[in-house]
C-alpha cells in the first residue's frame, strides 16, 4: 500500500511559504545585530588562509550555531515565531521543507560564529559554507527513506528530522541538530523514531489555514493579545521570555485557543476542493512563480524602489490566492485589490518593471491579461462550487 505524502493545496502553501521567504531574503529585509563582517574586522586575532581544513572547520561552527539556534527557536516564546512556520504543514515531504519564516526581522544569533571569527576565518568562506549548509537541510524531509544504518550515528537522517517535526509527547523538541545528529547526543535532546510511535505532524495549536503570512506571525499576534489581556504586569513582560507556549494563567482561563488533544483522532486541516480547483491553486503558484525568476533575472535593472514594490505585489498575490484556498469570504476582494494594484502600475508606468525592453511587451500583455483573468476566475469559483460554503478564518489564534 502506497504512502501518502503529499495533499496538493498543503503543498501549494508550502511552496507559497518558500516564495514569501525567498522574497525576503533576496531583498535584505533581515538585519545582523552583529555582522560577520564587523566582527572578523574588529576581534580577528589571526588572518588564515582559505583551505579546505577552514572550509571543514568553519562548516562544523556553523552546525554548531545551527543547533543552538534551533533550540531556542524551540525554547523561548517570542524566538517560537521565527521558526512555527516551518512546523506548521501536517504533512512532512519535500514541500514543506520549503516552509521558511517571514517573520525574522533581526538575526540576533551570529554572534555564534565568534569563534570563527576571532581565529580569522575568512568572510567569504562564510559566505560560502552557509547556503550549502542551508541547501543540504531540505533533502531529508521525506517519509520515503528508512533508516540509513551507521549514518543514523552521525549525520541527521529522514528519521531523525521525523521525529523533530512530530508531535507526539515523547517527540517534542527532539533532534534539534541540521547536519550532524550528534550535537543531540552530546546535549541530551536526542530521540529515536519508534516503531510503535508514529508520528504525528504539526504544530499541538494547529494553524488551520492555508495563508503561509497568517501562520508565520499567528504566535506572535497571540503574545501581543495575552499580553494585553493578563492583568499581571509581571506576566505583561515575561511572557516574551518564558518557556514556548506558555500563558499566563487568567488569560488561559479567560481566552482559551484550540489544542490537538488526541492525537489518535485528530483531523488533519483540510478544505474541500474540486479538481479544477485545485489545479487553479496550483496556476496561481506557478505564475507568481514566474514572477519572481523574472525578479531575480532583473533584480539590478528594476532597482529601489522597484524591487521593494515588486515583492510587495509577489506577498499579495500569496496572501490573495491561499486566503481562496481557506475559503474567505473575502478572498475575492484580495484578489480584485491585488490585480487592480498590479493593472493600475502598468498603466502607470507604461510597462512591467522594464519588461518591455528586456523581453518585449508581451511580456507586459500576458501579466496585465492574467490579473484581469484571476478575477474572473475567482469570482466564478466564488458563485459557483465553493458558493454557500466558504467558512470565516478560525478567531483564535494558535502557536505551538
């Protein structure tokens, strides 16, 4: 019996995860505390050279700030939002390795590098080692590889990184390492994957949306509202700092959110959808998809402001067609503003972000054509199957 391990319209949300996350790093919008660069130039002790020794050793402290990072992610309330999103498919495949925060506005953890940095560790071996670390971190989100013998030992594995992802009691917070499986073994955060333990998927305050911006900041939206809510001033500033998914006990009482309870019965997240709808969800990806090679092909052509605007409309057009996917009653609305956005620049401006001389104008033709097109669409499925059906976004608002 063959495993299932995809839902197309969870997959759509992934992916559309992956984009937002794109967009965000390709703009800049992160801020360093501290930069590698500054403090290579300010506490370096030696000037070494770029070998394949550093390139390994250089690989290892950057596993290491990974680890540790990670665990605090999982550790502490406010650091929770940086990392829920990543979490929140109840399915686990390649897809929702995609599922990568928005929501991190500052990195406030390469000071961890600092050993790198006092002992001269080139920036641009950094600038190296680090998108290959990333890189090598999406390949074991699958259910379709067992356990891999000695590499069990050494490396993070499918099963290993199942066990992360599940929330079963016995499985939370487990297998916090991205490369190298013993860091769990030498701080005590190691878990195997039971056999008669199956894992779980999720987050235990589930999403249930399909709206990849409304889950990355759902936990934080959560803190602001309890920290309001509590009439403890204590409780009004630890909150932030606490362990993750703590509350304060009167707005527990008070403002209670959903929880996954049993597990045994637990019924994943799902909207009804017809074929056709589906495959529209999946358009609606793959052109915004297109969108953005076109982005990054002419990032230094379009310039600033330009790029700022483009990735706006990018995030909208997400936030417009996942909100259809919940079923929003007013998903057509988002989707009327989002394509009337993008028709009134390209009236405006003559073109698509220079596509006229880049590609020609009917670059610009089929961008303006499809706003008008998503709209039609959109409403026919509003008036038609999903007519009488839509259902209003949960109102409370989960993390964990």
């Amino acid at each position: 019996m063959q495993k299932q391990v995809m839902r197309s319209l969870d997959s759509v949300s992934s992916i559309s995860s992956g984009m937002t996350n794109v967009v965000k790093d390709v703009l800049g919008l992160t801020i360093s505390i501290f930069t590698y660069e500054w403090m290579v130039g300010h506490l370096a002790i030696f000037e070494i050279k770029s070998t394949w020794l550093v390139y390994l050793i250089t690989f290892m402290v950057v596993d290491f700030k990974g680890y540790w990072t990670h665990r605090w992610e999982h550790k502490i309330n406010i650091l929770w939002n940086r990392h829920v999103i990543h979490h929140s498919s109840e399915e686990f495949n390649l897809a929702c390795g995609l599922r990568q925060t928005v929501s991190t506005v500052f990195d406030y953890f390469t000071f961890l590098l600092l050993p790198a940095a006092i002992v001269g560790v080139p920036v641009e071996v950094i600038a190296v080692v680090a998108p290959i670390h990333l890189f090598l971190q999406f390949w074991y989100h699958t259910r379709l590889i067992g356990k891999m013998g000695w590499l069990e030992d050494i490396i993070v594995t499918p099963s290993h990184h199942r066990v992360h992802h599940a929330v079963n009691k016995v499985y939370m917070d487990k297998n916090l390492g991205q490369i190298f499986i013993f860091w769990d073994k030498i701080f005590g955060t190691f878990q195997e994957e039971l056999n008669d333990e199956p894992c779980i998927y999720g987050i235990t305050r589930p999403a249930r949306t399909w709206n990849p911006i409304k889950i990355n900041f759902q936990h934080f939206f959560l803190l602001v509202k309890d920290a309001y809510h509590t009439k403890s001033w204590k409780d009004k500033l630890r909150i932030w700092f606490m362990p993750t998914g703590w509350r304060p006990p009167d707005v527990m009482e008070k403002f209670p959110v959903e929880q996954m309870g049993d597990l045994g019965h637990y019924q994943k997240y799902d909207t009804p959808s017809s074929l056709s709808f589906r495959i529209w969800a999946w358009i609606q990806l793959m052109f915004n998809y297109l969108l953005l090679i076109y982005l990054f092909a002419f990032i230094m052509e379009i310039g600033t402001p330009g790029v700022f605007i483009y990735g706006a409309l990018v995030v909208v057009a997400v936030y417009a067609f996942t909100e259809l996917m919940d079923r929003n009653p007013n998903a057509i609305y988002m989707e009327l503003f989002k394509s009337l956005s993008v028709l009134a620049f390209i009236f405006i401006q003559g073109d698509w972000f220079g596509a006229n001389t880049y590609l020609g104008s009917w670059f610009t033709f089929i961008v303006g054509m499809y706003q008008v097109l998503t709209v039609v669409v959109v409403w026919g499925f509003v008036n038609g199957e999903l007519k009488g059906h839509f259902k209003l976004f949960p109102s409370k608002l989960g993390g964990i």
